[in-house]
C-alpha cells in the first residue's frame, strides 16, 4: 500500500510518502511545499493546492493522512490559517479520489512510538528507525507527515 502522509502549514507543507510491502515500510518521497509570508494568502494557497495535486500525480497515493485540527483557544489565528491549508490540501485529494483519513496527534504517537504523549523526539527517532534512516529529515514538517503515514500503516496492521 502506498502512503501519503501531509503535515499541513501555511509557510511550510511537509510530505512524506512510504511503500508498506509485507510489513516492511520503506521511503519513497519525502520533502516540503515552502510559501513566502511575502506573498499573497491566495497564492500560497494555491502554491499549497498544485504541490499536492501534482504528489497525488506522480506517486498515486492509495490514501492520504492529515492530522486532526486541533484548536486551542489561546490562538484561534493559527488554527483558522492551517485550516485553510488543510482545506486546499483536502480539495486536492477529493478531485483525485484519493481517500483522506484524520488522527487526532495523541493517536498517530500511540501508534509510532506506544504513548499518546511522546515527544517531538521520540517519535523523530521512531521515524528514523522505522526507515532505518541515518539521520533526520531536515525538516520537522517532513517527520511528522512521515509519522502519520507509518502511523496509519500501524493501525491498518492491526485492524486487520
């Protein structure tokens, strides 16, 4: 099965994409889609929307995972900007029939690394032993889109 997983965020969008084959998960693509502040929110939008579609394109996900918006409501600004991220992002998958699935951020570490709560690091290093990686992706935004793709991997393997 072919994995998408999309970490979504307005400045930058990570990606990652893995084979699962046997129960063996190994790396096919990972990397960001990056928008300027300089820009317009239209623009970034749409930067956003044609960097997705064009992944879905070229490496025909069989399903795509997003993490759950979480709102809090000290900062209600940053989630109504991720939102449209997501939004555009959820719009690229709908027109290419792509199923998108959601997991709140408690239920993706549980699945990488055992615990709801585990740290940014934890599940950097889970991610990295999973891909037998060297070392880390650059970006944080592409470990945590690669997290939600092995996570969904995880919890397929176990509904089985």
């Amino acid at each position: 099965m072919r994995i998408a997983g999309i970490d979504p965020a307005l400045g930058i969008t990570g990606y990652g994409v893995i084979d699962v084959k046997a129960n063996k998960v190994s790396l096919l693509e990972a990397g960001i889609i990056k928008t300027s502040a300089k820009q317009e929110i239209t623009e970034r939008l749409d930067k956003i929307f044609q960097g997705v579609a064009d992944l879905i394109s070229e490496i025909k996900p069989q399903v795509m995972v997003l993490e759950k918006l979480y709102a809090h409501y000290r900062h209600p600004t940053t989630s109504y900007i991720l939102g449209q991220a997501r939004g555009v992002i959820c719009l690229a998958a709908a027109r290419a029939g792509v199923p998108l699935i959601e997991y709140p951020a408690t239920r993706m570490k549980k699945a990488i690394v055992g615990q709801g709560h585990a740290s940014k690091q934890q599940v950097q290093r889970m991610v990295a032993h999973f891909l037998g990686l060297k070392e880390l992706p650059k970006y944080n935004d592409v470990t945590d889109a690669l997290a939600l793709a092995i996570a969904h991997s995880n919890i397929m393997k176990f509904k089985l």
